[in-house]
C-alpha cells in the first residue's frame, strides 16, 4: 500500500482527470464525490480504484461524457429519470435529488433510473438523502456475477441494497451486497495478494475457492442460507430492472468489457421518505436515538464490539480524513499512467 494520501487532493485528482478526459463538470463532481464516498468510509473497493475504469468507459464510449438526464414525474410521488447514458454517479444523486423534492412535498418519492451505468457505493446516495433529513432506500442491479443458491453459473448481479435513516452524530446506515462481497472485493484482493474468506466465491465449476485469481463468481449472502441472499439480490431486480423496465442482471453486459464503447442500460431506483409524513421528524429521531442508545449498550460477546451500522464506516472515515487514504498497488499505478498521460502531478 502507498504512503497515505491527503482526502482533498485524492478528490482534486480525480476531479482533474474526468475533466482532463472531457467530463462535464456535474459528472467529474458526482463520479468524485461516490469514490471518494467509498474510500473515505473503507469501501475501498467501490472507491477510487475505479477512476481507471470510470475513464475508460468515458472514453470509449460507453458513457456519456455530457449526459442530458431528463425527469419526467408520472404521479405525485412518484417519476423516472432517463439518465442518457450518464456515469452512475452522475444519474443517481440527481434521482435521489428529485426523490427528495417529491417526498418533501407527497410525502414519498420514489424515483425510477434508466439507460445508466455503475454506480458505486450505494450508501453515497442513501446518505445524500438522510443529510437532507429523509428515510431512503437505494437499490440497483448489475451485471450477472453471483451464482443462486446451490447454482453453479453466474445468474444475479452483486445488487447492492442501502437504507439509511437520520440520526444524531451520523445516520444510520446499512450498505451491502446481496453477494457474501462485491466482486470488486475480489479484484481488490488480487491486487493485495490476499485470501478470499471462506464461502465468499467459486471456482468456474460453483465450487468454493479462497483464491481471489481463481474465483469466476461470488456466492450468495447467507452462506449454507444462501436463498435469503439470493432472495435479496432478487429484490434489487424488481425495483432496477422490473419496475424501470431495464435490463436483467444476466442481460447487462459485462462490467470489465471488452465491449467499452456500448452503453449498458443499466436500471436503478431510489426512495426518500420524510418523517414529517408519518410519526412526525421530532419522534422519528426520539425513536432513532433510543434505539441507537439500546443497540450500542447491548452486551457484546468476549472481544467484541457492539456497533449499529454505519458506526464503522463513520470510525474510518474519521480516521482517513485526518491521516490520508492509502491506494493499493494496483491503483497506484493506475493514478501514475493516468498522471502521465494527462500531464498532471502524481498525487502518489
């Protein structure tokens, strides 16, 4: 891992570059803002190391360097936004942005994403929408990398699923894969040269495997109860690809190409909920900051921590903010062509 990177210029750096390749403006700011999301909280494997990959595809093509979104509201609480092939990022803070206006006004706003692209993390846009004082769920589905349940193919994607709810200090927040880990875990393991944990991926043949180079797809969340992590990967389904009329996970084409000039049409979906429209916003946090007080005095076992979730993200995020963020040996070198080919300082 290199030397530690101080937050704002990792950010600068990745705002340079997408502008560097011909990003607008709003898509260099929304790309940032999602990895640095990711880093800043330890998802390091939804964080910068994908400014390589997000510059790629901008560059060949399969997104859109200066989208157009359009939001069409269908009913009070309700619209779709056609993204025109927008960087994830780009498209999802802005549907979330728009779930906001409607939920501050219907109570609900649930808004529809179509014709977009990977998105990252999914907690950025869940705590967008808890900064502004809503409830919100978030949701997409992507390429097929996770075989079902006793399956022996890729079938779902990793469909990640992200609620968040205002809280004292720092929302709570739930961010996860309905995989036992993202595949981009697994890539980030191969560049560290560590182990994958047990029951996580499978070989070609859907047989477990702890090698990050051999791994062709990921199990389930749940493990020996995997149909409950394969249930939840279907939800993902239903809101992105069902109700947006996008594409399934097993007819998204494949993340890592070689295809990069085709725009994937890629499905998503995000709620906001504001808790003025039901308990009311002043019980609604009463309520949060009991159960957050009960949840962090419960006994934990011997060695162990009791945390809500959420509580570890906020720790590194903390942490990085003050000492840096270190990039693994891949990303390093990524940063170093990049920086080279776009005349810029290395920021590593």
């Amino acid at each position: 891992m290199t030397k530690p990177v101080p937050v704002d210029d990792l950010a600068r750096f990745c705002r340079t570059v997408l502008k560097g390749i011909g990003a607008d403006a709003e898509t260099a700011r929304d790309c940032t803002a999602s990895m640095m999301h990711g880093s800043l909280h330890g998802v390091d494997s939804h964080g910068v190391r994908l400014l390589g990959h997000y510059t790629h595809a901008l560059q060949g093509g399969r997104l859109n360097k200066t989208p157009k979104l359009q939001f069409t509201r269908n009913r009070a609480g309700s619209g779709m936004l056609h993204a025109h092939n927008a960087q994830g990022a780009r498209a999802t803070y802005a549907a979330m942005d728009h779930a906001c206006d409607l939920a501050t006004e219907a109570g609900i706003g649930a808004v529809g994403i179509t014709h977009s692209s990977h998105f990252g993390p999914a907690g950025a846009y869940a705590v967008r929408a808890a900064q502004r004082g809503f409830l919100a769920l978030v949701t997409c589905n992507s390429d097929s990398f996770v075989r079902l349940h006793d399956g022996a193919e890729r079938f779902h994607g990793t469909n990640p699923l992200s609620i968040a709810c205002p809280a004292p200090g720092n929302p709570w927040l739930l961010d996860m894969a309905s995989s036992a880990v993202p595949y981009n875990r697994v890539e980030l393991y191969r560049s560290t040269g560590t182990k994958l944990p047990e029951g996580v991926a499978s070989d070609s043949e859907g047989a477990d495997t702890t090698d990050p180079h051999v791994a062709e797809m990921l199990a389930p969340l749940g493990a020996m109860f995997g149909f409950k992590g394969a249930g939840l990967g279907g939800v993902a389904e239903l809101f992105s690809a069902v109700l947006t009329g996008m594409k399934l996970s097993p007819d998204i084409a494949s993340m890592g190409g070689p295809d990069f000039s085709t725009p994937r049409g890629m499905g998503a979906f995000v709620i906001a909920l504001d808790p003025d429209a039901f308990a009311g916003a002043n019980m609604v946090q009463a309520g949060i900051t009991r159960y957050l007080e009960l949840l962090r005095a419960s006994p934990a076992r011997a060695g162990t921590k009791v945390m809500a979730p959420g509580d570890r993200e906020w720790a590194v995020a903390l942490d990085r903010q003050e000492n840096g963020i270190s990039l693994d040996p891949v990303t390093a070198n990524s940063f170093a062509e990049l920086a080279h080919k776009l005349k810029l300082d290395p920021v590593v």
